[in-house]
C-alpha cells in the first residue's frame, strides 16, 4: 500500500521540495509515498480568489475563510477519504514520534498549511481537523512544518531506511535521546573514542548506550526524562499488579 500524501497549500511550488531528494526522493520514485499538492486559492469563490479577511472582532492580519478552506478539504476527501486531516499551526498539540509512527503507519495524510494570522476556527470541528505544532516556534507558514512532518513519517515506512533496526535505535522511540554515536578516525585533535565501543563486547556496549542515553536525556531534556521516570514506574506497577493477580 502506498502511502498516500496531500498538501493544501497557497503555494504548491514549495513542494516536494526536500522531499523530493535522497531518501524521501528514491522513496517516492519507487512508489513507496505519494504526493498530492491542492492550491487553496482554486477554491475561492470571488473573481479575485480571495482566501483570507480580516478578524472578526478586530486586529492585525488577516484569517484564511472556513469556507475555502473546507471545500479545498472536500476535494481532498475526494482522492484520500480516510486519512487524517492536519493542520500545521503552534496552537496545536506538540507532535511526538510516537504519533508520526502512528502516521506513517496508516494509509497516508491530508495536510493544511496555514498563512497569516491562521483559521478560520470553525474548520476544525467542522472537518475534525487535528492541530499540530512542530515546537514553541512560529513560520512564516505551514509548509516548512509540514514538509518536516513529512519527512518523518517517509523514512519510517517499510523499505525506506536501510537496517530494520534504523527507525527504532533513535531518540524519542524509547522515550530517551539517542546515545552519541563515533566512527573512525579513532583519535581526532587529542580526543579518542570511548574504550568500551572498541572493546567488542556487546554486552558492554548495549549498557554504556543505554547509559549514554539516560545522562543526556537527564542533562538535556529534563522534561523527557521527567516523563520517561514516570513511565518507568507506572509500568513496573503495572508488572507488580499482574503478578499478584493469579495468586
């Protein structure tokens, strides 16, 4: 099955843009992915295709129109009826590997990239849109964010990445930042790699990775290791719970 993407977008030309070079681009040449790129503006209903207003209740910029934008999800549904609908925007909900895994599992993606002040907010229950955001940052529009969340999903799709192993010994995928990786030269301006990765012994080296990943993530991403405790223990509960019960 091939994993099937649209793009909404006020500017096709954007796409696929990275996506169309190394491994996103082999992938699509060999029919692994494909890309749909939807011209919002061609569903405009004034002669001047205008796609946005002004604010209602008033401010600066201007709102792209509920009604543009949910006939140009119309069409999409059309070619691509049970995909989930994502609209790239920082008022949405952090994405998480957990959930691009979820993604590129299933059948493909619709994607609405915003510009200006964002939607119209009527789109989202109506189409049961999904808001996500790609960090606390904000673009100069959706198609940046989306061809990263592109690019996510593409390399974890079967066949893309070389070694099975490849998608699953990274960071996120076990709640923890990958462990710092080393290659030759084995001395580089006075500085060595580790011992224990020139040692041979597996075992060694599965427990200094695994320790590697822990000290970072505690040092660089509290907030992951926060959570990545709280899993530990909820789930070790879980295990102590299950062992009980047959007594």
């Amino acid at each position: 099955m091939t994993f099937a993407a649209t793009m909404l977008t006020l500017y096709p030309e954007m796409f696929p843009g990275p996506l169309g070079v190394s491994l996103a681009g082999r992938a699509r040449d060999d029919g692994k992915w494909s890309l749909e790129v939807v011209q919002i503006r061609d569903f405009a209903i004034d002669k001047h295709r205008t796609v946005d207003d002004t604010p209602a209740g008033g401010g600066a910029g201007m709102v792209l129109r509920a009604d543009v934008l949910g006939a140009s999800i119309d069409h999409a549904r059309t070619h691509n009826p049970v995909s989930p609908i994502i609209a790239m925007t920082p008022r949405g909900k952090p994405l998480t590997q957990a959930r691009v895994r979820e993604l590129a599992s299933g059948p493909g993606v619709i994607i609405l990239c915003g510009r200006f002040e964002g939607f119209d907010e009527r789109i989202f229950a109506a189409r049961g849109v999904e808001e996500v955001s790609i960090g606390d940052i904000v673009l100069s529009g959706g198609e940046p964010a989306a061809i990263m969340l592109l690019d996510a999903c593409i390399r974890l799709l079967p066949g893309v990445m070389g070694a099975a192993s490849s998608g699953t010994e990274e960071s996120f995928e076990q709640g923890l930042l990958e462990y710092p990786h080393y290659t030759r030269p084995v001395e580089w301006e006075g500085r060595t790699i580790p011992e224990v990765l020139r040692s041979g012994d597996h075992a060694k080296i599965a427990g200094w990775r695994k320790a590697q990943s822990e000290i970072d993530t505690r040092l660089r991403r509290p907030d992951l290791w926060e959570r990545h405790q709280g899993a530990r223990v909820q789930s070790a509960s879980g295990a102590r719970h299950e062992q009980k019960e047959p007594g």
